[in-house]
C-alpha cells in the first residue's frame, strides 16, 4: 500500500521504517525536515507540506498520523480536512483519549473522510519486534487497511476492537496496566535494596533470576536487567516519573463507571508523589520507561 506517515517522531519514525521494510510505499512528512529527509534517504517519498503530502497519495488516500496526542492532533486533522477527499482514510496513533477519537469522526464524517482510532504499544522496540496495535473505527475501513496493520505488528499482534474510540479505550486501558506493573517492579526492588542483603545482590541478576519460570516473569523485567546492568543502583537516575495521560483517564473511567480500580489509580498517585522525593522505586520506574519507550529520565545531580 503507499500511505503518508504524518509525525516522524520516536514511534513514526521507527513506524515508517518497518512500512517500509515490509514493501509498502511511505510519503514521509515531520514538521521539521531534517527527519523527513533521513527517512527520504531510506526510501520514503518526501513531502515538506500537509498539501504536498495529501498530493502525492493515489485516492482513496490513507495517512497516518503519529503526533503528541492534543491540540497538535487538531491542528493537523482541522488543515488535512480541507486538503482531503471524501473516502479518504485517516488513521490516528497516538496516546489519545477515547472521548476526542468520537469527536474529532464526527468532524471529518463532515466531508466523509474516514478516521480509525489505532492503539499504538511497542516503543522503540517496534522496529525490530513490531507493534502491538489495537484499533477501533468502521470496520470496512479497517478491513482496507489491514495489510499496514499486518506489517506493523508481530503475528497476532493487532485487533479490530470495535466502533470509534474502542482501539483508544483499549490502550488506555493497557497503560493503566502497565502504570500498575511497574510500580509493583518498583516497590519490590526497593524492598531488596533496604534489607539486609542488599549489599550482596546484583539486581540485574535477581531480574534475570525472575524471569526464568517464575510467575512474575515478563519484557518489563527483561527491561529492568538491562536497566540494572548497566547502573546496579539507578544511581545516575533520578526517581522523578512522568504520567503521559492513560493512567489519568484509565482512573476517570473507572471513577465514572464505578468500578474499583485501586492498584491503578495508587500507582498514578505514587507517579505524582514521586516529584517531591527521590526514591529507588521510583528510580526503578523511570528507568523503565527509559528502556521501553525512550523516555527522557531526569539525570540525579548528586551522583
């Protein structure tokens, strides 16, 4: 298939490449141009303008957008609804709440222009191991772009998960999970490094231990070795974990529909408490991050 790839960030950029690797056509376009013209370089068809993007698809055109979930997304979607045709597709990646995928079909159904929900997980990982998607939208849209979806995700690696909003429900939901699992990584290791025996482990080792048939055992702790191996004690590390959004809207929908969900929402709270002290958990919890998804860490200064 030959798609414009809108957003050549940490996620597009590894996404174009792995369409691209999969014998798919891009037309690459990033605010910036330095990103577009390494992709150009690659193999992409560059575009320096949404227009110029828009003009070098065939029709029905199918564009995917892979940009910081916000009014940077509205932008985009307000300046492609007058530059697209009705039947033309648009496909949004980013970490979006669910309420803005109703919304922002409801506008370009204006003028007919289809929109999927599609969420993306993988980090900078995907490239090499793909992604997992979880897409939500009409399902004849889907259907036609099934062969990107293939492309991007490993075997039984993508979803049609219903109507719009459902793909963005679902990895919000995913990421409320995720928030919940490393803080349990987090709290656990700390309790090793204030017992007695901390001076003898190498958590790498613990990690790698946990992961060799145990319960426990998952790529989070896989990540966490490597963590662990290059700095035993997260020290150049400061414990201060970022919340990208999910893990706020995972804990609104369950307030709103009444369900408990306390391991969740503690660990959105341990995230905020978490810029007020530096403590190995959460040391443990930004690296993670780092490791999974590229995530800027803050350096410890007293280290």
């Amino acid at each position: 298939m030959k798609i414009a790839m809108i957003g050549l960030g940490r996620m597009g950029m590894n996404m174009a490449r792995r369409l691209l690797q999969g014998g798919h056509e891009v037309v690459a376009y990033n605010r910036t141009p330095q990103k577009t013209e390494e992709l150009a370089g690659e193999g992409a068809l560059p575009a320096y303008s949404l227009r110029e993007a828009v003009e070098k698809l065939p029709v029905p055109r199918v564009l995917w957008i892979m940009l910081p979930a916000g009014p940077t997304v509205d932008e985009h979607l307000t300046a492609l609804k007058d530059l697209l045709s009705p039947g033309d597709l648009i496909i949004e990646g980013g970490n979006t709440f669910y309420k803005d995928d109703l919304r922002r079909s409801t506008f370009l159904a204006e003028k007919n222009i289809r929109y999927l929900d599609a969420g993306v997980s993988g980090g900078i990982w995907g490239l090499r191991i793909g992604y997992c998607l979880m897409i939500g939208g009409p399902k004849e849209a889907f259907d036609q772009a099934e062969p990107l979806f293939k492309t991007l995700a490993p075997p039984e690696g993508y979803l049609y998960c219903g109507p719009t909003g459902a793909g963005h429900f679902v990895k919000m939901v995913h990421n409320g999970i995720e928030y919940a699992l490393m803080q349990a990584y987090g709290e656990g290791f700390q309790i090793l490094e204030a017992s007695p025996y901390a001076e003898t482990l190498r958590y790498a080792e613990v990690a790698h231990l946990w992961n060799q048939g145990s319960v426990v055992r998952s790529w989070l702790l896989e990540l966490a070795e490597e963590a662990f191996a290059k700095d035993n004690k997260l020290e150049g590390i400061r414990g201060f974990v970022e919340d990208s959004g999910e893990g706020r809207w995972t804990v609104s929908q369950a307030l709103e529909t009444g369900v408990p969900a306390p391991v969740i929402a503690l660990s959105l709270m341990s995230r905020f408490r978490s810029r007020e002290t530096d403590s190995f958990s959460d040391r443990l919890v930004a690296a993670l991050r780092k490791e999974f998804g590229g995530h800027a860490v803050k350096a410890n200064p007293i280290k």
